[in-house]
C-alpha cells in the first residue's frame, strides 16, 4: 500500500471510493459539484493506493497546528480490517501533528475506541439555515 500526500482526487475517483467504502450512502455522490467542492477546499487529503486502485483516503481541514478535523476517513469494504484506515490516520497526523477530532459514522462507532480515541460528549451539530 502506497500512501500520499500529493495526489488531488478527480470528483469521479472520489465518488467511486466513497461508494465502494460504504461512506457514500452518507454523501451527496449524485451531485459532482459538491464532491468537486469537498476536495478543493479539504487542505490535506491522504490517500492509500494499491497499484492504480484507490484503496482508501482520509480527507481533512486542519491548521496544522492545533487541531485537524477529518471530515472522511473511508477504506474500500472489501480491504477493510488490514490496518488501513489506521495507517491513513497516523499518516494524517505526521503531516499535521495535533489534535484530530471526528464524527464517527454509525457502522464506524466500535472502530474508533480501538485504534486510540476517546469520546467527546459534547459534540453540536447546526444545519444550514439552522441558526436562529
């Protein structure tokens, strides 16, 4: 597995992991432009590779120093459970070593505890259009 730090994903490329990981059912994979929008704007997306396959990628905002959301973390379904996902993580932190704060996926709940994290109580959630 090859992993990088340098390689920007075509929308098509992404929306094909996505679906291929079980993240898409969670995404707006019928709308490219949005996909387009979610990768131009992530600031360190890294990704697995096995050959020319996309095998994983774990897609983030940080500031490098203080703290990194990761906004995606997804592993094709069927190379699931080979230390991906964690790798992809430790390779997210070495470009960006702070903190990193997710939200779990559901079927994703149990996984995170294992490789490491803690849960945070207090997360909040506001939709657009949603302030009052």
């Amino acid at each position: 597995m090859e992993y990088r730090t340098d390689r920007r994903l075509t929308p098509d490329e992404y929306i094909e992991l996505l679906n291929a990981s079980t993240l898409g059912e969670r995404r707006p994979v019928a709308h490219r432009e949005t996909i387009q929008q979610m990768l131009d704007h992530a600031n360190l997306l890294v990704t697995a590779w096995e050959g020319d396959t996309l095998a994983g990628a774990a897609r983030c905002f940080t500031d490098f120093a203080y703290v990194t959301y990761c906004s995606d973390l997804c592993v094709r379904e069927s190379i699931q459970r080979q230390g991906i996902g964690k790798e992809l993580l430790l390779k997210v932190h070495e470009a960006a070593p702070c903190r990193i704060v997710l939200l779990a996926a559901p079927k994703a709940v149990d996984y995170y505890p294992h490789i490491g994290f803690t849960q945070h109580n207090s997360a909040w959630l506001l939709d657009p259009g949603g302030l009052r």
